[in-house]
C-alpha cells in the first residue's frame, strides 16, 4: 500500500525553500511513499525529483488562470500561467494530464478556484483535493468537495500543501500501488484519506519566503 501525499512544494516555487533533498529525507522518515510535487507555475522540481527520489514521484502543477488555480498531474511540460480555465485544461489533456483541483471551495484563499468555474467544469473535472491541511475552513470546504465529488464521480485526493518539509505527511491518501496514469485513476478511487489541520502560523513561513525570493529576483535584475 501506499501512503501518497498529493500536493507537496519545492524550493522551485517563489513560496518555498525546502531543497528537493530534504523532501526526500522526510518522507522517508515517516513512510511518505509517493508524492506529487505541485510547485507554481513549474514542473522543473518534480522533473529533478523523479530521478532523485526512490519512491513515485507525480510531475504536477499548480497553475494560476484567470480564475484560480488549477493543478495539472502526470505532465511533461510546464504550463503557463494567465490562461482560462478552459485553456488551461486543453493544455493538461493534450499531454494526457488529468485535471486536479487544490483546495477547492476554500474562501480564505485568494487563488482557490473560483466556484463557480468549479460548478462550470464538473465533469471535465478528473481529481478534487477534498483535504487540504493548509485550508484554514478545513471541515466546510471538505464537505462540500466531497459532495461535488460524489454527484460527479470525481476521484478523492488529499495533500499537506506542504510549503515546508515538517509539513509532508499532514495528509495523504492510503491506497494501492499504481502503474501510470490510467491506473492511478482506479487505485485511487479505492484510497482511504488520512489527516490533520497544520497549525495556521506556518502560513508565515510561506511569506517569508515570498518575500526572499522576490528580494533574490530583484537583486538578479540589477
């Protein structure tokens, strides 16, 4: 069985500095054995973490549209960012992508999809996170995510959201082992979700390191 944490960051998002290294250490440490690294607007970590990582790495992406973030999973190329909704999904299926989305519903955050894009979309929808540790309105959200997923016959996923490496594990899907793409589908349809809310204070960690990277970026610029 695994135990898949399906929304982890890297050091290669503008919000995160957890070195690819570190991420592999921890999950090691407490029985992580497949994540999906979902860094913004680049799947160059998750490329580096495939051949790093001695358990299954998922290449994924949070991609901000013009409504919200949108997570595409199972990619070989990057996807940019300031499309539609709409284009943003022909670009994940003309990779053979599935369509993922993170923290849905959640109203405290700015880059939640919108919701009503989300009703929009039902059924070009593959994935829905219905547990996201970082979402401050964990039990709402969660409910009403697995209400959608459930009248759409969506697949449940979960992920820590982790912007830190203490962070992996906070939630994670218990499910059987997969081959590709198709059959992630089937034995996640059989997953067992497992969690806990992260203490609300590490949202500082993310801006914190926000706030380096953009120092970093401005100082390259001189």
């Amino acid at each position: 069985m695994l135990k898949a944490d399906f929304h982890v960051h890297t050091e290669y998002s503008l919000d995160c500095n957890t070195p690819l290294p570190k991420i592999v250490s921890r999950c090691l440490d407490i029985g992580i054995n497949c994540i999906a690294i979902a860094d913004h607007g680049t799947i160059e970590g998750a490329l580096k973490m495939q051949s790093l990582a001695p358990f299954t790495v998922i290449a994924a992406e949070e991609i901000l549209t013009t409504h919200g973030e949108i997570m595409g999973m199972f990619l070989q190329e990057g996807i940019p960012g300031g499309l539609s909704a709409e284009q943003t999904i022909a670009r994940i299926r003309a990779q053979n992508g599935l369509v993922c989305i993170p923290h849905p519903f959640d109203r405290l955050r700015y880059s939640a999809l919108d919701s009503d894009v989300i009703e929009e979309l039902g059924e070009r929808i593959d994935v829905i996170e219905v547990f996201n540790s970082r979402s401050l309105l964990a039990n709402p959200a969660t409910n009403k995510a697995r209400l959608f997923a459930e009248k759409y016959g969506i697949r449940q996923s979960a992920g820590s959201d982790a912007h830190t490496a203490g962070e992996i594990g906070n939630a994670y899907v218990e499910m059987p082992e997969f081959k590709g793409r198709d059959d992630f589908l089937t034995a996640l349809a059989k997953g067992k979700i497992v969690g806990h809310r992260t203490n609300p204070m590490i949202h500082f960690a993310s801006v914190w390191s926000r706030l380096k990277g953009n120092l970093k970026r401005d100082n390259d610029d001189v």
